[in-house]
C-alpha cells in the first residue's frame, strides 16, 4: 500500500512539489536485502528505494499499448478460425412472460 503525501513550499505558487510514500507491510527478508543493497552502495534505506525506482521506472515498456495489437501478436501464430454465421431472428419472448398475461 503506497500512501502519497505533497509538501508545498510556496502558499502562493507551487513551484517545488515532492511526492513522499509510506510502504506498509514489507517483507522482513525485502527491508533486509534493501538495507544491504543500500549499505553496498553507500546510501540510506530511503535513498537507495528512490533509486531502484528511479531505475525501474526510467526503463521503456516493452508491451505494446494498442490490445488489437497485442492479441494479434499472441494468437496470429495460431492461424484462424472460420465461424458459421447464424440468421438473424428476433428472440422469442420467455415463457414465463406469456404465462402472466
């Protein structure tokens, strides 16, 4: 769970906004290979969890966005499928229905 706080320096103009999080519920064996991590590289705890995200986040995505797309890419390879088409009818009132007037 991330809860996201902004602290304003200026009332009047916002000119620096700093996002600050909380992570609740972190494994004991994550803080410690964060502690770890953080000590090898010379940083706070909070230090080096800004810069695995930094990291994380500066990376391209390498999924495509467009779902047409996509599922083409998955299913293409398996070739297609002809389907029947069906006549178009009106659909029949239930029983029930008819059983009420």
């Amino acid at each position: 769970m991330f809860c996201v706080h902004y602290a304003i320096n200026d009332c009047t103009a916002i000119i620096d906004v700093m996002a600050s999080i909380t992570v609740r519920n972190l494994q004991t064996d994550t803080k410690r290979k964060l502690k770890i991590r953080a000590a090898m590289n010379g940083r706070s705890m909070e230090q080096e969890a800004r810069e695995i995200l930094k990291s994380a986040l500066a990376q391209t995505s390498k999924k495509k966005t467009n779902l047409a797309e996509r599922i083409r890419e998955i299913f293409g390879p398996l070739g297609g499928v002809e389907l029947e088409r069906l006549p178009r009818e009106l659909i029949p009132d239930p029983d029930w229905l008819a059983e009420r007037e």
